[in-house]
C-alpha cells in the first residue's frame, strides 16, 4: 500500500518535474523540402511556423532537406536536440518519420500529406484543396471564351487527380461545353517546365491556366500572354496581378498553433486530419475584379456553402470518362473515396499517366 | 608589366600540404561569412565542425556521408589522373541505381544470401556501362568526353524519372513516384545496431586499396600516369591509348554505380527520384582535395561529408541558412585551386628587371 503511494507520489513529482521543464524548454521542429523563399508550399510551412512563434513558442526549421537518405537524419537530429514536436512538411519523409518516431516515442511528429502512421506520436494532416478546385471551376467555366481550361498538373496521386476533378465537376456545372486539357510536369516545383506547361497549353487553346505545381512561372506566362491563370498554395497575385483571378492558398498556421499548444500542454494525440475551406487551412486569395460584382458574389456564397457542408465538391451524379456512375445521384463522395482517387471524370481529356 | 612563369621545382611536400592551406583557408574564410551575417564566427564553426561528429551516430552518418563520395572520387582519380576529363559520375551513379534497384525490385518478394551480391555486381556493370558511352565516343568518334559524360547525367535523371513513376512504381503506392521497398536480402548489412553505417564502406575501403595497388603496383597504373603527363610521351612509348581511356571509364563508372547502388540498399531502400544530392559533382572536389591519391581521397571524403553535416547542424541550432554547406564546398575548391596556381606558378616583375638593366 505505502510502496504504491511513494511509487505514485515520486512518478507524480517526476512527472511535475518534467512537463514544467518541458514547457519552459518546449521547442518545435520544421523540416521543409523546399527553400523558405518558394513563394509556394515551403513558403505557407514558413508562414505556419512564424505563427507558432509568434505564439511565444521556439522553433527551429531546416530547409531544403532532400527526400533521399538525409531527412531521416535532419530528423532524428531535430529529436535529439530537444524538440518536441516536430512537422515533416512533404510526402517524401513518411518513411523517415515514421523510422525515427519508433525511436522517440516521446517526441511528438506530425507528417503532411502521408498515409502512415505506425506509431501512436505520429500524427498525419492535409488539407481539402479540392473544395479551393471546386471555386476555381466555377469560376473558370463563367470566365472562358474558349471552353478550354488548361491544368498543369505534377504527379498523377489522389491528391492531383481529386484537384482536377473537382474542378471540372464545377466548371461542366456553369458551363457544360467545358474541356480540361491536362500537362503532366512530373516535378512540383520546376519554373522552366512549368512555363513551358504553361505556354503549350496556352497554344492549344485554354485561356485559363491551372497549376498544381509550385513555382510562380505558370502564372507569369499566362499575365504575358493575356489569358487567366489562379494562385497556388501561397497568394501569388503580385506575381500576375492582371491575370491571377484568385489563389488558393494553403493555410497551416492555425493548424500548427494549436497542435504546438497541444504538444505542449500535454492533450497532443494521435490523429488524421484533413482540413478545408471550414476550418480556414484552405483559404481563397482576393478576387480579380475583372470577375464582375456577379461572379464575386456568386463565388462567396459557394465558397460559404463549401465550408458549411451545404454544397459538397464531389456531388452526384458523377461519371467516368466512360461514362460509368461513380457516385449516384443524390449521394456525395466518401472520404475513402477521396483519398484513392484514380480516375478522371467525363470531360477530362486524356489518360492518367502509368 | 608582370609575368607569370612555371615553377620547374615544385616540392612533393608543399603539394601535398596545400589541401590543408585550402581547408584551413575555408574555415577562416567561413569564419567571417559568419561574422558578416551575424553569428558568433567561433560558435558556428564550432557546429558546422565540432557538434556534428561529437557523438557515435554523428560519426556514422559522417561515414554514411563520406563513403559515395570516397568511392566516386578513387574512380574519378583513374580518369583524372589519365586527362580523361569524366564530368558524369552523377549520371553514372544513377543508372547503376537503376540496374542494381531494378534487380533488387526482381527479388522484392524473395530472401536469399544470393540476392545482396547479384544486386551490387548489377550496379556496377550498370555504372561501367553508362561510362563506356562517353569513352567510346571519345576514342573512336573523337568526341569530347566532357560535354558527352555531361549530358549523360540528365539522360539518366530523366530515365530514372520515367522508371518510378511508370513502369517500376509501387502498384501499391498510389502512383507516388517511388517504387516498393526492397527486401531486406536486398539491403545493405548494418554495422551496429541503430546506425546507419552498413557494409557498403568495406566497399569503399576496398576500392582505395586496389586503386593504391592498380595505380603505383601495375603497368596499367604507370601508363595512366604517363598519359596524364603527357599524352605524347605515352604514344612514344607505344601505349595503347583507346584501350587504356576504355579502362579507366569503366574503373570510373563501376565506382559511382556501386556508390548508387550502396545508397538505395542502403540508407534508402527503395527507388525514388531524389536517390543523391549531387554526390557525382560534389566527388570531383572530393578528387581534387585528395590529390587524386586514394588516401587523400579518404581524408578529403571526410572532410566534404562534414561540410554537409554542419550545415545541417548549424541551421538547426543557430539557424544559419543550409546554403552555407555548398559555399564552402565552393570555396575549398577555390582556395585549393587558387593555391595550386602559386604552387606551379610564380609572378615575375618586368618593370623591375627593365630599370635594373638600364641602371
């Protein structure tokens, strides 16, 4: 009994002990693929992080880390070296992270955009940029003279096939003679390439132009050549301004704020979270007025209904480029579903890359 | 007016001491690029160049770091030494990942002792390979194997790309471009458990004995160095140049496809896009630092790999940008570079000797 209470008592003291050394000591990790200046996705990580700081917590970050063999070492270096919680902002580190998870299980590690979580402190989180896809449809099929929309597209994953979908899903719906011409880059992040994409795409006839790469360079052709073009991950409107209609921009820092203040008051537990236009991590840019007052208006309310549930981005009934039902009528796509997109939608043109 | 003449007595000694010159030049020179920017020189040498190796597993990741490099390098040191300019070890190095990944992916669902060797041995053969295209270009087309060996490094990105993202993608893996994991027969032995250090450095050691050995203990050793002094005097004495420019590419691009192939079965794993960080460039300074001799190439391996590793560290804990660790790659080249000039060089004052006769 008396051996009990002393256990409890000195495990409680310890415990005292270490989370108030821990808060004061509290430290958050960012490992980021790309360097701070992308004006894309590492650029949105940047800004997510100078929220936690902003919130009186410490962080660090490294930036450019390869997804060869070095991110398992930028990680396990960042768990050694006292952080606490630490964000693996790209894909490629699902494997790294979780290694290095195994090993500190009391460090905290939270992977964007992975599917894996094989210990219980990783946490996985993206975001619904799909709903962002739906908004740019709709306002891509009322803008077109051309019923051409051109989409530079990265890799052919869910995540950009689901982007592309979504969009002529919203597009076909202001506009059925729609047609979705895709460029398959195979880099997210490639100025040259993407400007070429872009400029090849811009020949065939699209008079608005998609990214779901990185750089800036998509959007600076299509400003040069006089056709649409929208932002992606970060507001890159200064970079088109005549041309960007809007961007869809990748918001992480409340996300970051609260799972930091999470981690560091102890209520950090594993979970997969996949935010959208509702909880702000996907968020609009401002809207080119060249829209018209009606267009602006009608694509508030969407985006109002998006993030209220009330209007859902993959609504039936949806067909194949065969024209086989893939959701019914009345019924909206499954998150399961969502998450191994394959295929494209009727309207789409081409074959997804094997 | 001044004049710039070769030295005819450079001492053996003095050129072998100028890569720490260089070294201890960079670090100086870093040193006040820290200052410039803000930091406590001292305390960012001291984790660009202390911390990272103050611990086992900050040594084994400096010896995972060091060991493509070293093996790049004893290769590169064959054709270098032979004026055969291999610019290409990079793509050299992919395509024996390639080879070597593409029969390791024929074994994913299989465990055998068999299976590790197989997978190396076709990492090799693929590097030699991509190697012998630039060399035959070159002997038999008169081709400049510099431009060639160059342009190759992209052939093989490209093909590598295709490769993960088409045919030998993960059927698994939701179109990511990756392929599946290897078996672990596949894989690389570690040397201790929780490093990452693996078998792949014996590799590496062995190659700078036998390049030791091939290069100061044969014939072919001799008419590499010959050739490299000069290319007439190798004629003269009746060298078979083609054969022997065939031998050292393919000396060279067996390196960097086992350096290839000892990553993806090593620390990697599996075949992705971004198997190296530009190891193949980094190695040619590796070379050069070492003098293209093979335990020079050791020391300078080591040397390079740290220079990955502080940037790590020193944008981790003073948050200097990991920019830094290319930069001073880039300056231990220019200060080597810059040192072997004085080295063989000497500046002469005209004006001085013309006032000196007319007195």
């Amino acid at each position: 009994m008396y051996k009990n209470f002393f256990r409890y008592l000195i495990s409680a003291i310890f415990l005292l002990g270490f989370s108030v050394n821990s808060n004061a000591d509290f430290k958050v990790g960012f490992v980021y693929v790309g360097p701070t200046g992308d004006h894309g996705w590492t650029f949105q990580h940047h800004e997510g992080r100078n929220a936690v700081e902003a919130a009186g917590i410490k962080t660090t970050f490294v930036e450019s880390v390869p997804e060869g063999a070095d991110a398992e070492r930028v990680i396990r270096q960042l768990a050694q070296s006292g952080h606490d919680l630490i964000f693996t902002t790209s894909f490629g580190y699902m494997d790294p992270t979780n290694k290095v998870a195994k090993d500190f299980p009391n460090v905290k590690f939270e992977h964007a955009t992975g599917y894996k979580r094989e210990h219980s402190n990783v946490s996985t989180y993206s975001a619904r940029f799909y709903e962002g896809r739906t908004l740019l449809g709709h306002i891509a099929g009322k803008m077109t003279k051309t019923n051409t929309i051109g989409y530079i597209a990265s890799f052919p994953i869910p995540e950009v096939i689901r982007g592309i979908n979504a969009m002529t899903l919203a597009a076909q719906k202001v506009n059925p003679n729609i047609k979705t011409k895709i460029v398959w880059v195979f880099t997210w992040y490639d100025p040259g390439k993407e400007a070429e994409a872009a400029q090849a795409l811009i020949d065939q006839g699209a008079d608005v132009i998609m990214q779901h790469t990185d750089s800036t360079a998509p959007v600076q052709t299509a400003e040069k050549a006089g056709v649409w073009s929208f932002g992606q991950a970060s507001d890159m409107q200064r970079f088109a301004p005549k041309s960007i209609l809007t961007s869809i921009i990748d918001d992480w820092a409340p996300y970051y704020v609260e799972r930091a203040i999470a981690a560091r008051d102890g209520s950090w537990n594993q979970q997969d979270t996949w935010h959208g236009l509702k909880e702000g991590m996907v968020a609009m840019g401002p809207y080119n007025s060249a829209m018209g007052a009606d267009l602006v208006k009608e694509v508030e309310q969407l985006q109002k209904d998006l993030a209220s549930g009330k209007v859902h981005s993959f609504t039936g009934p949806i067909y194949d480029q065969k024209g086989n039902i893939l959701v019914a009528e009345g019924k909206v796509a499954d998150d399961g579903m969502l998450a191994g997109m394959s295929v494209y939608v009727k309207g789409v043109e081409g074959d997804i890359p094997k | 007016m001044i004049k710039i003449e070769k030295r005819n007595d450079v001492p053996m000694a003095l050129y072998f001491f100028t890569p720490f010159i260089a070294i201890i030049l960079t670090i100086l020179g870093g040193g006040i690029i820290f200052y410039i920017l803000g930091f406590n020189p001292i305390e960012a040498l001291k984790f660009y160049f202390i911390t990272p190796v103050s611990n086992l597993y900050g040594l084994s990741e400096l010896l995972l770091k060091a060991t493509p490099l070293c093996l790049i390098a004893i290769g590169l040191s064959f054709c270098f030494k032979s004026n055969n300019w291999n610019i290409g070890a990079e793509g050299q190095l992919t395509f024996g990942a390639i080879v070597g990944g593409g029969v390791a992916l024929l074994f994913y669902n299989q465990e055998g002792f068999h299976i590790l060797p197989l997978v190396i041995l076709a990492g090799a053969i693929g590097g030699m390979i991509f190697a012998l295209i630039p060399a035959i270009l070159k002997t038999y087309f008169n081709t400049n194997e510099i431009l060639v060996s160059l342009m190759l490094v992209y052939v093989s990105k490209l093909l590598l790309d295709y490769l993960v993202v088409g045919p030998w993608s993960n059927p698994e893996g939701f179109n990511f471009p990756e392929t599946r994991q290897f078996s672990d027969s596949s894989r690389m032995p570690l040397l201790f458990e929780g490093l990452r250090i693996h078998a792949g450095i014996f590799l590496a050691l062995g190659a700078v004995m036998l390049s030791w050995f091939i290069l100061y203990k044969t014939y072919l050793g001799f008419q590499i160095k010959v050739s490299g002094l000069s290319l007439k005097t190798a004629k003269y004495a009746g060298f078979k140049g083609k054969t022997m420019i065939l031998v050292v590419f393919m000396i060279s691009g067996a390196c960097a496809g086992l350096a290839g192939v000892g990553e993806i079965t090593g620390p990697i794993g599996q075949l992705h896009r971004m198997i190296s960080p530009d190891y193949g460039f980094t190695a040619i300074i590796v070379a050069f630092l070492g003098r293209l001799n093979p335990f020079g190439i050791i020391f300078a391996s080591l040397v390079v790999a740290l220079t990955y590793l502080g940037a790590e560290t020193a944008q981790i804990f003073l948050q200097i940008p990991k920019y830094t660790g290319q930069v001073f790659q880039g300056m231990i080249l220019f200060f080597l570079l810059a040192s072997d000039y004085l080295l063989f060089f000497k500046v002469k004052n005209l004006n001085l000797k013309k006032n000196d006769l007319r007195h």
